[in-house]
C-alpha cells in the first residue's frame, strides 16, 4: 500500500468565505473597511497568524495589535470553520475511491489542528483520514517540510504523494523530497508553468490515475 497526503485551504475544500467572514467580522469590530474574497484568498496559505498579519497591514492596523486581533479571528473562525466551507466536486468520492484501492491517506495543513479537524468532521471526511497534521502539531510550518515528514512517518509505508494547491504545497514537497501532485482550481498565485509539481490536475478524477503511476514508481 502507498500513502497519499493531501493540503486543507484550496485543495480538499474552499475554505475561503468563512475565513474571510472570519476576519471582516473582526474589521467590522475595529472599525475598519471589509476585505473582498479575492484579497483574502491572496493571503490564504502561510497559515492564520500569517492571514491576519496581512489582513492588519492591508487595513492600516498597528502590528502591535496583532496578539489581540488574532485571538479574535481565531475564536470567531474555531466557532465557524465549517458554515461557509464545502468539499470541491468529486473530492468525496474520489478520496472513497483511493481509500478503497488501499492508499493511506492524511492531510497536512497550515490551518490549526482544531479547525481542521472540525471541518473534516462537519464534511463528513474525517473517517477517511489516518492521520492529520496541522499547523500547530509540530514546531514548524509548512514550506518547512517538518510537518509533512510527521504526517509520513505517522503513515508509513513508501514514500507519499503530496496534494495541493499553491506555491507553498509546491515549495514543501520540493524541500521533504517528495512527489507532488497539484490541484489547479485552489488558491495558487502563480501560473500552473511557474509552480514545481510532477502530476497537475482540475478534476479530482483524474488523481486515483496520478496516484496508481506514484506507487508504481515507488515499488
């Protein structure tokens, strides 16, 4: 059997409306001006305590606040991580598919672990991970390839095939070594060209075919 390791935000679900609800309700309580979607999905990627200092700098908010003001977003979003947030088409069944085929599967994320495990749970997919790490179940965060290493060894077994979404999933695979896979519809700044990966795809449908090669090359 091989492992695969998926990305959260823009991979497995779109996440983005109740991150943005998240942190335009902590505007609205400063006073300040809310953000569209597409900035915020612009400063999806490095994590929440990252979003929120970008939110701040975008909002001509004082970076001293910043302890405050990302303990406000986190509370609102831990409460309503998952309201918004819907898995992308065929992401459901085509995780059923590589479960029953025998993969592994985990997901490693930069979002919290609370949250994420939340999601999964409201989205009915959290049975059909083994493992989950998140940005805060080891000391570094992903581009450092230090939780997507965890999320391996808890699987075990060959070397895993990373999915995901952005530069910054790109950038993690490249730095632990492994095979990456990306998802063209998430969050991705820069064109497909400009982003590192082995495998790239739109619909979810084509991976249990990107993932059967990985194996087989890991044989």
């Amino acid at each position: 059997m091989s492992a695969i390791i998926f990305d959260l935000d823009g991979t497995l679900v779109d996440s983005a409306p109740d991150i943005q609800a998240a942190a335009n309700t902590m505007l609205g309580e400063e006073g300040r001006e809310p953000l569209d979607l597409m900035t915020i999905i612009s400063f999806i990627g490095n994590g929440l305590p990252k979003l929120v200092e970008r939110v701040l700098r975008a909002s001509r908010i004082d970076g001293a606040e910043f302890d405050r003001l990302y303990s406000r977003v986190a509370g609102i979003y831990g409460k309503n991580a998952s309201v918004l947030t819907c898995p992308y088409e065929w992401v459901p069944e085509t995780l059923a598919e590589l479960k029953s085929q025998g993969f592994r599967l985990g997901v490693c994320t930069n979002k919290p672990e609370a949250p994420t495990l939340a999601i999964l749970c409201d989205l009915s997919l959290d049975g059909l991970f083994d493992v989950v790490i998140g940005g805060d179940s080891t000391p570094a965060r992903k581009p450092d390839p230090t939780p997507l290493l965890a999320a391996a060894r808890a699987l075990g077994g060959d070397a895993p095939l990373f999915v995901g979404d952005s530069e910054v999933d790109a950038e993690t695979a490249v730095n632990a070594g492994v095979t990456f896979a990306l998802f063209t519809e998430g969050y991705r700044k820069s064109p497909v060209t400009r982003i590192v990966h082995r495998y790239s795809f739109s619909d979810f449908r084509a991976l249990p075919e990107f993932a059967a090669i990985s194996a087989l090359e890991h044989t």
